[in-house]
C-alpha cells in the first residue's frame, strides 16, 4: 500500500492542480453522480473533536473515508490543528491501494474550494482580501485567492497582535502584496471585496453591518453546529450558497442559528455551489450583492485530489 505523507502532498499538491480537482468535485455531488454521507464528528475534551467522513467518487470509481481529528490548539505549538489519514480503496478489486497525510491536503483543498467559490461569486474586479485569522488556512487561502483574482491588498485580524504580525510579514514576502494587520475586525473589512472567516470563534466576530455591499464572503472556520463565525444579520442579508445543502441544514452553525432566530428559512439557501459552477443556478446577480459561500467540506475534494495524486505517481517513472 502505497503512502503520501505531508511533504509530498505539498510539494507536488500545487494550487494550479488542486484547483481544477476541486472545481469538478463541488460541482459533481450536485449532479447526483458522487456518494456521501455526512460527517460524524465524536466530540472531544478542550474544544477537539474526531470526524469520519466516508464517500465514493461514483458507482464505479475510487471510493474511502477521510479520519480527521481536528485540536485548535495545535496552532500554538506550531503542529498542524488537522491530523489524518485518507484511505483510498481501488474500485476494481476493494482493496486499499493508498493513504495520504490527510491534514495538508485538507489545508490545500480547502482553501481551494474558497477560491472556486471566490472566481464564482465575487466581482471580476475584486481586489482587496480580508482574512479574519493568521492560521494555516489563513495563509493557503491567501495563496489560493491570489490564483482567481488578482489582489491588490490584504488585511489580516486576528486576536493576538504579535501573531498576527509575524504572519502578514511572511504573507507580503511570499505573494508580493501589501498586507495590514488590526486590532479590530470592523476596520479589517470595511472596505474589502473578498472575506474570509478562518477562526475557532465559537461567538460572532464578523456583523453584517461592517461588511460593504458587493462583498464575497467564504465561511470557513465553523465545521459543525455550534460554533458561529458571523451575526444573523450578515446571513439574512446574503446571498447565501452551500457547498451541500443538506451538510448547512445539519452543521452549517451560522444558517441554523439564523433560521432557530426565526429569521430565515432553509429555501435561504438559494443553492448549492455546484449548481452555480453548472449554470442551473445564477450566483452574484448584481454588483451590490453580498454572496456568502458556507464552506463544510465535502469528502469528495479530498477523495478526488487524493485520488489524483495516487494516479500521478503511479503513472510516472518514479512510480
């Protein structure tokens, strides 16, 4: 059985191949031609938790599951906050041909995802990014964005100030793009065009008031129910789009607490992001929209990109 550990996903899972892999895999489970389920997620101590996420590619194509424990904490101690393994199974013979490190291709592909999502719904001039956050998926988001858009700056918030420092000085070296840090989320995003919501926060750190009409939102950091990223009033006032429909009407935590609020109701969800990526649903309808895409994960950009990377080095000299 073969194994892809962490420095080879990352040196050969470049945003260039990862997105396209993605773009096909968020658009197929709405088609109807992927197999799913949802999460589970086994609640731990300390705010960690452990997902299962088990899923096909299609009838006939390579299947597995992904195992993610997932401690935030992590960060501080400089160690990845994903840990896992994906598991891919031939569909030919059932057999387990291949593990890989599960913790970077979930950094990459997520990150991914946001920017399919970003060239989908935010205005084709759209140039200022905010990140509320300076973690891991704040700096492959950063990465991502700057392949679908060409950004002209960067604003970072994040609740430790010297943190938050040291990351926009790495991130202005690495994509050559000013980038400003503050002590405030309402300055953060005031005048940006792409927001992304990368935190642990388990209470709303982003209102709706603050963010500027014709925004493009990608809501990250809540995976399950409970945590909440961004207010009522910043959902209700959204175009809201779903990586899956059925996943943000079971653990897309801002949409239940909105709707609980007796604000919205789940036709709020006026579609899922791969029925945009097909044409069958219209995204951004007008320059002054707010679109919002809530980003859980499906098992299948993991499966997919995973999968490709099996498939690649079988297929070269070295494999």
């Amino acid at each position: 059985m073969r194994l892809i550990d962490r420095e080879e996903v990352a040196r050969r899972l470049t945003y260039d191949m990862a997105i396209p892999i993605v773009r096909e895999a968020m658009s197929a489970p709405s088609a109807g031609t992927t197999r799913q389920q949802l999460r589970s997620i086994i609640p731990l101590a300390q705010g960690r938790m452990f997902g299962i996420m088990p899923g096909a590619l299609g009838e006939t194509a390579p299947f597995g599951a992904k195992l993610i424990s997932v401690f935030p904490d992590n960060f501080a101690k400089g160690v990845q906050s994903h840990q896992g393994v994906i598991v891919l199974f031939d569909p030919q013979t059932g057999a387990p041909v291949c593990v890989v490190h599960a913790g970077e291709v979930t950094a990459i592909r997520t990150a991914a995802a946001s920017a399919v999502a970003t060239h989908a719904l935010a205005r084709p001039e759209a140039s200022r990014l905010a990140l509320l956050g300076y973690g891991e998926q704040a700096m492959t988001h950063a990465r991502a964005i700057a392949k679908v858009r060409k950004l002209s700056a960067i604003s970072v918030w994040g609740r430790d100030a010297v943190r938050s420092q040291a990351f926009a000085r790495k991130l202005e070296t690495e994509v050559g793009v000013p980038v400003v840090t503050h002590a405030e989320v309402e300055p953060a995003v005031s005048d940006a065009d792409i927001i992304c919501t990368l935190t642990p926060a388990a209470e709303p750190i982003l209102k709706g008031a603050w963010v500027a009409p014709g925004a493009h939102l990608n809501l990250v950091g809540s995976s399950y129910a409970g945590p909440v990223e961004v207010d009522n009033d910043l959902v209700v006032a959204s175009r809201f789009i779903a990586d899956s429909r059925e996943g943000v009407l079971r653990q897309g935590a801002e949409f239940l607490r909105a709707k609980e609020a007796g604000l919205i109701g789940d036709d709020h969800i006026v579609a899922e992001i791969g029925e945009v990526l097909s044409g069958k649903i219209e995204g951004r309808r007008s320059a002054e929209e707010i679109t919002a895409y809530k980003s859980l994960g499906h098992v299948v950009q993991d499966l997919a990109t995973a999968w490709a990377l099996h498939v690649d080095h079988e297929a070269s000299p070295q494999g």
